[in-house]
C-alpha cells in the first residue's frame, strides 16, 4: 500500500506553480473550439 508523501517545495518552485495556477486565463482557447475551427479550416466533417 503506498502512503502519501509530504513534498516541501523551495520557495522559487512555489513561486512557479503559484503563477501557472494565476496564468492569463485568456491565452487559452477551449478545446472544443480548437477542434471545430480546425475542421473548418481543413474542411474535415
């Protein structure tokens, strides 16, 4: 049985994952939309 593990992040590696959890929502298209734009482009049914 594995038993969870307690990590402790130095301070630059929590100042990491603290801006990719606060990144710019807007840079990121959703997924769904990616895929019918490139059906579209391609002309994909």
């Amino acid at each position: 049985m594995l038993t969870p593990k307690n990590h402790t992040l130095t301070k630059e590696q929590q100042e990491i994952l603290d801006n990719q959890i606060d990144s710019d929502k807007s840079a990121y298209i959703k997924a769904e939309k990616l895929y019918s734009d490139l059906k579209k482009k391609y002309k994909l049914k």
